[in-house]
C-alpha cells in the first residue's frame, strides 16, 4: 500500500479554523441547538460518569486532545455508583465534592451541570438510560462500547442517537478503531478495490479473562453487579458483546452493513464468578455468500489474537493493513493519529462539535453492538438468529428479550443477582436412546 500525502483528510484547514475561536463559536451556534462553547471562557466543560479505568483514561484522553486542539478543558463533574470512586476521580481533577455524585441517580445529577461533553464509562447495561437522558438534556457524547446488552437497548440507543442528530448533538463511540490511522488507510484501500470485493473472512478476540472481583460482605447484590459487571452477562452482554465487539465493529464497517444471520455456539468450563461463557464461535452470515468467522476466547495459556483478516476476490490484508496481499495499488494518504486512536478519538469530537459538523457514531456502535448480542443469543439458545429477529420483527421472540435486572432496577433498588455459574444451556435436554 503506497502512502503519499493529501489534503483531502481536510487536517491543516481544520486546524486554522478552530484556532479562530470566534468562527469556532458561531459554527458551533449554528449547529442546531448545540452551543457549545459559544459562553465567554473559551473552555471545554467535561463531565465523566463511570470513575473506573477506562472512565479515568477517557478524561485523560479528552483533556489531551483539549491541548491539541489548543482548548482548555475543565471537569465539571463527575459521577460513579461508589461514592469513594466518584470522589477520588474528582479530587484528582479538582472537582468540588458537591458536583461527585455517587448512587444510581447520579446520572440525573451529573446531567443537570453545565457540562457540554458527557462520557460514558459505566458497564454497558446503564448506557441506553444514561444515553437517552443525556441527549435529552441537551448534552454532546463520548460513550464508551459497548452501547447495550441485549435487543431492545441497542434499539433505544439508536433512537436516541436519532434525536441526537435533530439536535445538532455529537456523538462519538469508543471503536477507537475507527480513529486509528492503520484502520483507516486499509478501510480507505478497500474501499478503493485493493483487494478486490471483500468475500470471506476471520476475525478474532482470544486472550484471558482480564479480572474478576469477588462479592464483599458488605455488598447489597447491585453493589455486587456493580463491581463484578464484566463476568455477568446482565452488565456486560458477555465477552462477545464486550471486547469481541471491536473486531465486529470493523468487520460491519468494512463490509458496509451488518450481517443478517448468526449461527453458533459457545461454552464454559473455567470461571470463577458470574454467569458467562469462556468462549464463542459463530458463523455470521453478511449475504450475497459473504460468511465471517468470528471467534472469540477467554483462557489463559492458549493461542492469542486479536485481529480481522478479510479475504477478497484480488487479494487479502488484515483489518489494521499488515499482511496486504493487494493486486491493485491505490494511493492511500495519511490519517490523523494524536496520541493514539484513544485521543484522537476526542479530537475528532471536539473538532465536529466546533466546525458545527456534528459526528454522529451512534448506529455504528449500536448496531455492532446488536451484532455480538445476535451472536451470543444463538451460541446460548442453539439456534440460528436473524438480523431481521432482534432489530426489526416485533412478533420474534427476540425482539423484546430483555435481560434482568435491568438499568431501572437498580434505580427502583430492585436489583436481584443472577446466582453464579448457572448458564444457560443450548438445545433440548439430553436424552438417552435405547
Ligand atoms: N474502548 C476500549 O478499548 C475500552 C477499554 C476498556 C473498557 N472499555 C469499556 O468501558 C466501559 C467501562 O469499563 P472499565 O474497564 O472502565 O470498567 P470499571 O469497572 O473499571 O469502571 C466502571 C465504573 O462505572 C461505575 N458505574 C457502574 N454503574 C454505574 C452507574 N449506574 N452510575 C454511575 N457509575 C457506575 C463503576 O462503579 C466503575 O467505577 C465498559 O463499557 C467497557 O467495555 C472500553
């Protein structure tokens, strides 16, 4: 893949024009009813809820991409189920006690601050609530994936993420992927026939567990979920729907849809807590004989990668470019990349919300995410699960499959834990022959 520079990525123009923050500032007026750092300061207001690792990184990716872009940016709030987390993620970023807000409501506290930009890094269960308030309140997005965990969430984000658009709000995800300069020269040759039409593929995600944390006495059983949110399938969607969506999230974008049928399966044979499988493998059906292996694993001490590979009808790479086999040479000019696709990420927000272009990632995001959990529903009931099942067919018994608790039990303090290590097992039950 030949790279030679462009100004078609629009990268030195956009810097000058941000710099005018007067431009800057009616853009972003015009943009609907995003006035966003249209007031006096010239600061961006951030406001973060989920004070755990990637919660704590975002807000150093988004204050990194304030310099870059030459904006100060200040936390305004922040918000966590612990009061602990949420006061500690504050202190370090000098945010008055009286804007940490702990417990299930402190979403609604947190969103009548006057941030201009919200992330997300709670588990993936809250974000169809927190989500669909935060647009309604007038607030710009970073929401971290995945967006939901089972197909009525999937759905309520990408309503809301509609509503977004009406409003001139932006909305970026954390597919990084899609901000990293590797993906996107190798997306941009694609597009342009490097290897031809894309027909068949893997792609995968096989690691470790990356941690448990096991039940305090002192915990009530949302506290419990709270904390150990990556082993439940009710807080995370399992690993498929939480880490695996990644690699699905290129394999959608690449390929330009999502699939219309998964058929797999799956297991579980060594965790400690929770309730979800160690590993998956499914056979996603894109149409138009176009089938994409997806297999995704978490045990130690096995075969590790994490990587897409696309096959097409004049040659192969992977989804980061590496390995190209390409029978045709497409000039590919560079990307922008700041600090790595995490920051970059936030550059790319804050630069749409103040050239009033506005990104809107939320279908890609919600519908990768609608991707993984079409994939674990067949690997856990058996059976073969179409696109048209979960997203648009309100007589299948999957459309409105929710799992529980739900986002508002642990508002109303209904939050019931699942028992530990009972799984749900495909097929009818096992019957002997004589
Ligand atoms: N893009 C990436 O590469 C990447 C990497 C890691 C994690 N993530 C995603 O980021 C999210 C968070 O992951 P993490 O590793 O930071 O987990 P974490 O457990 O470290 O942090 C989650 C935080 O959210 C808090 N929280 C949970 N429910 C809440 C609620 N209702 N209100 C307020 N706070 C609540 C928890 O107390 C915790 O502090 C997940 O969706 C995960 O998939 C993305």
């Amino acid at each position: 893949m030949k790279k030679k520079a462009d100004e078609t990525t629009g990268q030195v123009s956009r810097r000058d024009f941000i710099k005018t923050s007067a431009a800057a500032s009616l853009a972003a007026m015009g943009a609907g009813t995003n006035r966003i750092f249209a007031a006096g300061s010239g600061k961006i207001r951030i406001a973060l809820i989920g004070c755990g690792g990637r919660g704590n990184g975002a807000l150093k990716n988004c204050t990194e991409a304030g310099k870059h872009i030459g904006r100060e940016i200040e936390v305004v709030a922040v918000a966590d189920w612990f009061k602990s987390k949420a006061e500690k993620t504050g202190e370090s970023h000098g945010v008055p006690k009286r804007r940490c807000f702990s417990g299930a409501d402190a979403y609604e506290k947190l969103l009548r601050t006057n941030a201009d930009v919200v992330l997300m890094a709670t588990s993936p269960n809250f974000r169809p609530v927190h989500f669909e308030a935060a647009i309604k309140a007038g607030k710009n997005v970073f929401m971290e994936k995945p967006v939901a965990v089972d197909p009525p969430g999937a759905r309520r984000v990408i309503k809301a993420g509609e509503l977004a658009k009406r409003k001139g709000l932006a909305v970026v995800a954390g597919t990084q992927r899609r901000h990293q300069a590797k993906y996107l020269q190798t997306k941009y040759a694609v597009e342009r026939g490097a290897i031809g039409k894309i027909r068949g593929g893997c792609i995968w995600w096989c690691g470790r567990i990356p941690w448990i944390h096991r039940r305090k006495p002192e915990y009530t059983d949302a506290d419990y979920l709270v904390d150990n949110w990556l082993n439940f399938v009710e807080m995370s969607g399992d690993h498929i729907v939480e880490q695996h969506l990644h690699n699905l999230d290129v394999a959608n974008w690449f390929i330009g849809h999502p699939p219309i049928r998964a058929i797999g399966f799956g297991g579980r044979a060594r965790r400690e807590t929770g309730n979800q499988y160690d590993l998956f493998s499914i056979q996603y059906d894109y149409a138009d004989d176009l089938h994409i292996h997806s297999m995704c694993r978490q045990v130690s001490n096995c075969w590790n990668r994490v990587a897409e590979h696309f096959v097409g009808s004049r040659g192969s790479t992977f989804g980061d470019g590496s390995s190209m086999e390409s029978r045709k040479n497409v000039d590919v000019p560079d990307f922008p990349e700041h600090g790595g696709p995490y920051v970059q990420e936030h550059i790319d927000l804050l630069n749409s919300i103040l050239e009033g272009k506005p990104l809107n990632e939320t279908r890609n995001v919600a519908e990768s995410t609608m991707t993984a959990i079409m994939g674990r529903i067949s690997a856990y009931t058996g059976q073969a699960i179409r696109w048209s099942d979960v997203a648009e067919n309100e007589k299948s018994q999957w459309y409105n499959f929710t799992l529980k608790p739900t986002a508002e039990d642990f508002e109303t303090g209904n939050a019931v834990a699942p028992p530990d290590d009972v799984i749900p097992i495909p097929g009818s039950p096992y019957k002997p022959r004589r």
